[in-house]
C-alpha cells in the first residue's frame, strides 16, 4: 500500500508537471526551473528536468540550472540533467560534460567555454566551484597535465572573460587574491596557491569594476605570499593614488631585508603619492 507521503508527492505533481499531448499550451520554463530547485526527491526532479529537454533550444534560459544540477551526486539527476543540456544549449554540452568526467580533457573544456564568451555564463557556478576545489586541494595532480597548478589559473581568467562584471567572478579575484591555507596566506603558499593568486593578481588590474579598498586590502595580504610580494606591491603601485591605504605598509616595505622588496615599494609609493 503506497505511503501517504508517495501519495501527497503524486499529487503535487498532478498539479506541477506539464500534461503533454493533452494541450497546445506551452510549459511554464520559469515554473519548471524553479521545480528543479526546489523538489528534493530523485524521480520528480528526473521528470520535471526532462519536461525542459522535451522543449528542447526554447528552453536555453535553463541552461544553469541544468549545469548546476549535472554537478549533483545523484546518477540519474546528473544523467537527465546532461540529456537535457545536449537538447537545450549544445554548444554548452560537450565542455560541461568534459569538465564533469573527464579529467584528461578539462583544460580543452575550459577553452571552449571561454571561446562560448558570454554564451557559457550558465556554466560559471560549475567553473566557480573547481576554482575553490583546486584551491582547497593545491597538491593534488592531474593526468598527464601537469597538475592543478594551470587549471586553477584557466579557470579563473576564464571567469573573467566570460563574465567581467559578475559579482561572483569580482568576489573569486578577490578570494584567490586573498587565499588562505589553515595557517593563514603565508603558509597557503604552496606554487600552485601562489599561480593562481599571481594571475588573480594580474587579472584584478584589468579594468575590473573592484571596490578601491577591497582590492588594495587584498593586494596587502597577498604581499604575505613569497611568491607573489614583489608582484603585489607593483600592483598597489598601479591603482596610484586609489591605495593610499597601503601607505604605511609600504614605507616600512622600504627598510625591507629584499632588495626587490625595497625597490618595489619605492616605486610603488612614488606612484601612489604621486611624486
């Protein structure tokens, strides 16, 4: 005798899902997004995820949650999910699945999201979630590519590319400018922390639409980071007059034990104060 839960489901979804082939009305794509989201059972979800296959390019405007539930654990939600996509926004299809199982092919992946431009902004949540794995885990190796050190950077001038304004990917500069391992910058400066902090660094000088004080308060923590404290300084250097609040920092940056150090900060201040 089926449960009283399975029976309420049942009939939720009476009143949900779109009734194909008894009327000419199209689904409601914006009803059966927020299902996606907002169902937690497998099966409903499944059906409600092929509804929006079965509309098939009419419905690209789905296209992120389709990505975002294609990173679920669930097997058969990850499968409905990339059916889906391969219905609704092919081009999206193929990098995404590249990104999702196969590790060898995750740097051509990142390429041709980035080739998509603004198209592949339904795959930034994916991108932004592999840029915090690659992160949390910088020793970790990949087949045959030279390990997380390249992908992380990928990722995130990808990011940048396909998204410039994006609160999110401005917020991602920020953290893999500011990354901190459990002892704090210095001790997440493992080389492949430190490349991708180096490329957030450069990145965060092209035009982003960066809060002045965020941005030079980043840029201070990263002068923590061995690797990057000669690029960091010149960084502040090139904001100019928008990181006076690296001032301090900087003078006592001249008496540093480094040459590069001392040098960099005396340009850095000339520049800032505008002398």
């Amino acid at each position: 005798m089926p449960s009283i839960r399975r029976i309420l489901i049942a009939m939720a979804l009476s009143f949900l899902l779109p009734v194909t082939g008894l009327t000419d009305e199209k689904p409601d794509l914006q009803a059966l997004i927020k299902q996606v989201r907002l169902l937690r059972d497998v099966k409903p979800r499944v059906r409600v995820i092929e509804e929006i296959g079965k509309i098939g390019q009419d419905a690209k405007e789905a296209s992120q949650v389709l990505v975002e539930a294609a990173a679920e654990r669930s097997p058969m939600i990850r499968q409905a999910a990339l059916d889906a996509l391969e219905k609704v926004n092919p081009p999206l299809h193929k990098p995404v699945v590249a990104l999702l199982v196969d590790n060898m092919k995750r740097y051509e992946a990142v390429d041709e999201l980035t080739g998509l431009s603004e198209e592949a902004k339904p795959a930034l949540p994916l991108l932004l979630a592999m840029l915090k794995n690659e992160l949390a885990s910088p020793n970790r190796e990949r087949p045959g590519v030279g390990g997380s050190l390249s992908l992380g950077s990928k990722l995130l001038t990808a990011m940048v590319k396909i998204a410039p304004e994006d609160k999110a990917v401005l917020q991602a500069v920020l953290d893999a400018i500011t990354f901190k391992g459990p002892g704090g910058v210095g001790k997440a400066s493992a080389q492949s922390v430190s490349d991708v902090r180096a490329t957030a660094i450069d990145l965060s000088l092209d035009d982003l639409k960066l809060d002045p004080k965020l941005h030079t308060k980043a840029l201070m923590s990263a002068i923590n980071d061995i690797y990057c404290r000669v690029k960091a300084i010149h960084a502040l250097g090139e904001l100019g007059e928008k990181a006076k609040d690296a001032i301090p920092t900087l003078k006592k940056l001249k008496l540093d034990m480094d040459e590069s150090i001392r040098n960099a900060a005396t340009a850095a201040l000339e520049k800032i104060e505008g002398k």
